[in-house]
C-alpha cells in the first residue's frame, strides 16, 4: 500500500482572520489555491480513495484533489481522524460539505471519551483504514533474492492536520501512537509511505517528508 499523508490547505485559522470560537474555520483563498497546485501534483496517481478528518479545511482540500482525479475515488470521511483537541461528539456541517465532493461516507467516532490530547483516538482508524488493509489484505507478491514481498496495491490519500499528522507519523515510523512528532509541516505538504510484508514481517518504508514543491514560491509558507 502507498499512503500519502497530506496536511490541509491554509485556513482562515492560519491567518488569523477566524475567531478562536469558531472550532471549524475554512480554507483561505490562498489556501484554495494551494490546494489547486496539490491537485495537479497528484492528479495521475489514481487513488483507490480519499480518507478525510471531518474538519472543513481537510474536506475542502481532498476535495479538491479528488475532482481532479481522472475517476473520482470514494472519500471517507472518518471523524476519529481529526484534529488534536476537537470534542468527539463534534458534527460536521454537512449541508456544506454535501456541496463540495459526489461521493463522501460519513463514518461517525467509534470512541466515545475524550482522550488526553486525543492521542490514543488515531490508532482505531489507522488500523481500520490503514494497517489491516495494508497488511492482511495483500494480493501481489514479488520476490527480492530469497526475500517475499507481499503488498496491497491500493494507493490512499489522507488527508488531515498538523499536530495529528505528527501523531500518524510517530504510529508509521516508531510503532507508537501514544506521542506526537514535532514536525515542521507545510500546507498541503506530502509524506508519503509505503507499507508491505517482508518475509511475513509488516514494514513501513518512509519515501517522502515535507514535500511542498508543488508549491509556487509565493504560496510557500509555513504554520
């Protein structure tokens, strides 16, 4: 499997034109723009589908990459995806993003306590979406020398947030959900992944960090 972990546009929030009230602030209109140029960038790798936390400015961005896609993938939007500190019984505004993308699967949370930095809320989707498609549902085999490689060939977007990015990355590359990887993160930066057996073993291959050169200069800016 291929997983690129992509952060979302820039936001209202980023800017500070949002208030602090409001818990779902929306993409910018540069942040629109950054996520036309992320569009382009990925609009050949033909995803299989699209996971997305349920915050607007994620939604809004994977949108905008999916209808760029040749054939539109499915996009799932799983609310234990979101970002760090956002209450689990929060609701998305559907009516809105019902008018942003053909085909979203709301999956509602299936935790029901606020965690501690909602650390421990990311591992129920990883495993869902990620790990046991990756590994227990393997269909091609190749072979390096004596070595087995087993791999699923689905390619997946996600598409999420910074701080919970960082808690994903620590889960892939440390085997441990239970900290957050203090990472510099662009908007609509790329990390991507790829997960596979070894020998029976499961595997993560980090081939990418950071990459936002799909970015024009003017729109290259950190938060």
């Amino acid at each position: 499997m291929e997983l690129y972990l992509v952060r979302h546009a820039e936001s209202l929030a980023n800017i500070g034109l949002a208030p602090n009230s409001n818990p779902d602030p929306r993409l910018s209109p540069r942040g629109i723009e950054q996520a036309e140029y992320l569009a382009r960038r990925l609009k050949n790798i033909e995803f299989d589908k699209i996971l997305v936390t349920n915050l607007s400015r994620a939604i809004q961005t994977a949108a905008i990459v999916g209808k760029e896609q040749k054939n539109p993938p499915p996009m799932i939007m799983d609310a234990d995806f979101s970002e760090r500190g956002t209450p689990v019984d929060y609701e998305a505004d559907r009516e809105f993003i019902d008018t942003l993308y053909p085909n979203i699967i709301y999956e509602k949370t299936a935790i029901k306590t606020d965690y501690p930095g909602d650390l421990e809320r990311i591992e129920v989707p990883m495993l869902k979406h990620i790990f046991r498609p990756a590994y227990q549902q393997t269909t091609q085999v190749s072979y390096e020398g004596e070595n087995e490689i087993r791999t699923n060939p689905q390619k997946i977007l996600l598409v999420a947030h910074a701080c919970i990015n960082g808690c994903m990355f620590s889960r892939l590359v440390n085997s441990r959900f239970d900290m957050n990887v203090n990472l510099m993160q662009h908007n609509t930066c790329i990390n991507r992944f790829r997960l596979f057996l070894h020998n029976g073993v499961p595997r993560v291959m980090l081939i990418s960090y950071n990459d936002y050169s799909h970015l024009p200069e003017s729109l290259q800016k950190p938060y």
